[in-house]
C-alpha cells in the first residue's frame, strides 16, 4: 500500500511529475501523436484536452488553443509546422485498428 501523504505534498509531486513528463515530450519532438496515440492510447493533444477540463473544474476557462500551448510550449500551429509529420500507411492503419 502506498504511503499516506499530506494532500499537499502530493499535489506538488504530481505536478512536478507533470512538469517531466512534459519536458520529456518536448525533448522527444521525434515521436510524432499517431505514435503516441498506438502505443500508449493518449497524445500530446489528449493532454491539453485534460488540462482544459482541470482548468475548467477549477473555474478557470481556458481555450484549446490555450491549452495546447501549456503542453505543446508554442502555439500548436507552430509546434505542427515545424514538428508534424504526415502519418505513415502503417500508423494509420495500427490507428484504425483500435476501433
């Protein structure tokens, strides 16, 4: 079982897991959405779409794009430009096949 900790000082341990885990995708531009999306079943976009509805349960609105800009750390039409690949056949269809 897991130790008992202070609700505070696991609101802050999440966070700063948080704060890695982003870093880390930002360190790994490489591994495009698709990727994630087969892999793990959750990408950069479905984070920013959990931060937006954190945010909101919180009482604070904040938009798409806001979001994505938290987790992308650049306006997500920038990140696509510079970041984005086409997707591949192969990711495309071990996309389609998790339906």
């Amino acid at each position: 079982m897991p130790t008992e900790l202070p609700p505070d000082t696991q609101q802050a341990i999440e966070a700063a897991v948080f704060r890695r885990l982003l870093a880390h995708l930002d360190s790994r531009r490489d591994v495009q959405n698709i990727d994630l999306m087969n892999l793990a079943g959750f990408c950069r976009n479905c984070l920013s779409k959990w931060y937006a509805a954190a945010a909101e349960e919180q009482g604070v609105t904040l938009d798409s794009d806001g979001a994505r800009e938290r987790i992308y750390g650049m306006p997500y039409a920038e990140w696509k430009a510079r970041y984005q690949r086409e997707a591949t056949p192969e990711q495309l269809a071990a996309f389609a096949s998790k339906d």
